[in-house]
C-alpha cells in the first residue's frame, strides 16, 4: 500500500515504519528532520520535510500523490486532526489515528475492565496531577470527536488505537528507568500510596504490530483498540518483577499520597517522576484487538531484558528526577522515623 506518515522517526512511529517497510508498503514520511530513531532503512523510505502544521506543504502532498493510508502519530489536539480532516478528506481512503487509554483516564467513572465503548463517560474535576494527563486527555478525546464525524460523513474510514504507558528502547519519557536505575543504586524506594491500584503498559513492538496489522483486516474500519499487555501491574507488581530481572530487592517504604504528593520532587520539569503510579485500578480490556487483530503481547519477562541493556549501555544519561535522589532517600528515612515514633505513641 501507499502509506503516509505524520511522524516515523520518534519512539512509536519509528517501530511502525520498520514494520510497514519490512511488510512491503511504499512509506513516505512528514517530518520535521528533528528526531532522529531511525530503526528501519533510510533508502526504503521517503521522506517529506515539513511542519504538520503548514497547510500549504500538506495540500501539497495530498494533492499530488494517491496515498491509500494516512497514520496520524502524533495529533494532540483538535485543530491539528481538523486540519487533517480537511486536507486528506476525499483524498485519502483511510485514516489510522494514534489515540491513548487517557480518554478514558479523565472520566469520573472507570468500570473494569474499561472498553473501547466506554469512551464518553462525563470528564472528571479538573485534576492537574492526573497521572495520565488531565488536558492531554481531554485534547486527545476532542481529536476522536473531529476523527469520528469525518468518519460518518464519509470523509475517510477512520481507525484508532488507543495506548496506555508504552515501554521499550528509545521511551522520551524514559519511564522504567526511573525505577531502573534507583533499583540498581539498591537505596530505599520511595512508593507513593500503596503502590497497588492495578494497570498495563505495552512493549512498544507490540503496538507497533497492532498498527500495522490494522491494514490487513477490513472489520477494523470505523473502529477504535485498545492496545496494551495481557499482564496487569500494580506499581507493587512491577517492582516485584524488575527487582527479580535485576537480581536486586531494596527496601520499599510507602509514603501517604497526601504527604507525597507536596514532595518538591513528587514532579519533575524533566519528565514523569514516580510512573506507574495510579490513584485508581484502571484494566483495559484487549478482547476486541485479539478477535480482530489477533492480538498477543509480549510478556515482561521477554521485553525487559532488552530496554534494561538499551538504558544502561545506549542510554547512559540518568532518569528522570535522579539529581534529586540524595532528596528522595533524606525523606524516606525521615517518613520512616515519623511512622516510627507514630506507632510507638499510640501504642
Ligand atoms: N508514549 C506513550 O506512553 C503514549 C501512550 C499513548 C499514546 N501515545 C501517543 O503516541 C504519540 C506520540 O508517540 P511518540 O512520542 O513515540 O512520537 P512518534 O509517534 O514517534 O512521533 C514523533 C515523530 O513526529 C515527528 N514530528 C513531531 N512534531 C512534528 C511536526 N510539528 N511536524 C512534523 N513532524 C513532527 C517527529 O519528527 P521531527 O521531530 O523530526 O519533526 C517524529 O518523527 C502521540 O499521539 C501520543 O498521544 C503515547
């Protein structure tokens, strides 16, 4: 097929690209020439240099070529798949756009395990701390609306996968490393709340697979997947399993949300400090990307091993947070003489 690409080169895109291109499509990239994780063969693509949001350079290419697919990567707001709608509708018969499990993480209500239908519960008080994303979420669900009403006028068949934490070599947000690297210091970790509202993440080739695997079944037009791992994690889970592939098993101290989260370094400027962290169990239901994709993920187990060596050997730079470190272990050790005497004066 005739595939074009907002993005390719980024963390997501760029897994998919290396699918397409092994999978035989002719793939044309829009980038801006910025980001450079080039997983797949520069000479098999071409690529287009240019902003998303200059109208003219898109028409442009929307005009002068028959493209049979457009892969949205990275729209975030309205406007951005409005201008899309308006570009490549009528022009290009299919549109697949990368959504996330954050629409549904801004409702008030969640019903596990949450299904794709469960998209339009009513949003929740705005909540800055949303672990994830409060206005991305609701930006990201205003770019389903414009998707979806293209869709029903016939604008192009609309297709979307919706996230939750992807995982793997190349993250921007470096998620695991965060506990990575302080598993490997083998100081105490601190743990926000209880550490045991539930969640999944996806190894990103998996999800790679997904998008690309859309294009060979024709029931998935029109409708929206959930994408993510079989397993479920708590944060508790996780550590379990990462302090066993680490051969490491620090102590781990609980800290009340409410304390946690007035810590200076409960948030970080840089990126997601303390991820896996939820306020809620949030189970994502996968049923409908195995009956249509076929969907199977990658185990942890598998996945793990690799991303670990990508952080330590690849990597190299320190996680999120980790200038504050020194901070964070200061204040476990004093949280636990707090509990300490605590217990001992009420008992
Ligand atoms: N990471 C997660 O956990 C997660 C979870 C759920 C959903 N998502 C969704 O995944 C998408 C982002 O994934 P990603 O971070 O891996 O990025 P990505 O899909 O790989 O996209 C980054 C690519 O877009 C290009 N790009 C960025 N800004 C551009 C612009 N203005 N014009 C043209 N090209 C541009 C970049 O190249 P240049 O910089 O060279 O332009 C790069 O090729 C978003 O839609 C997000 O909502 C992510």
């Amino acid at each position: 097929m005739k595939v074009l690409m907002i993005g390719g080169t980024g963390f997501i895109s760029s897994n998919v690209v290396k699918l397409l291109v092994e999978e035989g499509h002719d793939v044309s990239l829009v980038t801006r020439g910025k980001s450079k994780i080039e997983l797949f063969d520069k000479n098999k693509v071409q690529f287009a240099y240019g902003d998303r949001h200059d109208k003219e350079f898109l028409n442009k290419l929307a005009n002068e070529n028959n493209y049979d697919v457009l892969y949205d990567m990275i729209a975030y707001t309205a406007d951005e798949s409005q201008m899309v709608v308006e570009i490549f509708g009528g022009k290009v018969p299919r549109l697949i756009h990368t959504s996330t499990i954050s629409v549904y993480m801004v409702s008030d209500v969640v019903r596990n395990p949450i299904k794709e239908e469960d998209d339009k519960y009513p949003l929740m008080k705005f909540w800055e701390r949303n672990p994830f994303g409060m206005q991305y979420g609701i930006d990201k669900r205003k770019c389903e609306d414009v998707l979806w009403k293209a869709h029903n006028e016939g604008k192009f068949e609309v297709s979307m996968i919706r996230a939750p934490y992807v995982c793997g070599p190349h993250d921007p947000m470096k998620r695991d490393y965060f506990w990575i690297q302080r598993v490997l210091d083998g100081k105490p970790l601190l743990i926000p709340g209880s550490g045991d509202f539930a969640s999944q993440h996806v190894f990103v080739e998996d999800l790679a697979k997904a998008f690309v695997d859309l294009l060979k079944y024709d029931e998935t037009k029109g409708k929206a997947y959930n994408i993510s791992s079989e397993e479920i994690f708590s944060l508790n889970d996780y550590l379990d399993a990462l302090c066993t592939l680490l051969d490491k098993n620090p102590e781990r101290v609980n800290v009340d949300l409410e304390v946690f989260e007035k810590l200076p370094f409960s948030m970080s400027l840089e990126g997601h400090a303390f991820p896996f962290n939820t306020y809620r169990t949030a189970i994502f239901s996968i049923d409908k990307a195995k009956k249509d994709l076929n969907f199977k993920s990658t185990t942890f187990e598998k996945w793990m091993p690799g991303t670990i060596d990508w952080y330590l050997n690849v990597y190299k730079k320190p996680s999120v947070g980790y200038g504050d470190r020194s901070k964070e272990v200061e204040f476990v050790e004093k949280w636990k003489k707090y509990k300490r005497e605590l217990i001992y004066k009420v008992t």
